[in-house]
C-alpha cells in the first residue's frame, strides 16, 4: 500500500512520452528505471533508450534532445539527466 512511483513523476513520464512522440524522435516503447530520483529511461521504436530526470525542466531536456539529434545519429542512446551535459553513443 506505498507509491512507489510519486504522482509528479508518472505525470512527467506522460507528458514526456507525449512530447517525444509529438516530435518525432519515436513512440515509446515502455520506460526503466532502477530508482526514480537518478531519472527514467524511455526505450523507443528506434532502438536507442533516451534517459531523462523527471525532476529537471522537462522542455530544456527535449530541446537538448533535439539539438543531438540533428546533429549525431545515436545508436543505444541519449542521456539528458546531467542539465547542460549531454551523453549519447
């Protein structure tokens, strides 16, 4: 009887599920996360899992997003949950 995910964080991961979906980057497959406060993983229809911080401004991180993949074509996957610092392969 204890939440396990808190209802800010299943809001962010809907919202973010939408704006990706709405931008093209892919449809979500299903989210991971190995503790809700390092961040979740959305794994896409592309292959490539796209880390993001649910506690963070979500529209900087799908701006970062975008920037890195108009400029890399990553293969396993994107993590925006360091702010500024952006990580992909």
């Amino acid at each position: 009887q204890i939440n396990i995910l808190s209802p800010k964080i299943i809001a962010g991961t809907l919202l973010w599920r939408d704006l990706i979906e709405k931008e093209g980057v892919g449809s979500v497959k299903y989210f991971v996360t190995e503790n809700p406060l390092a961040g979740l993983g959305a794994v896409t229809n592309k292959g490539i899992t796209i880390y993001w911080q649910p506690n963070n401004d979500i529209n900087s991180q799908l701006l970062n997003l975008k920037t890195v993949l108009q400029n890399e074509q990553p293969q396993e996957y994107v993590d925006l949950r360091y702010g500024e610092r952006v990580y992909w392969k």
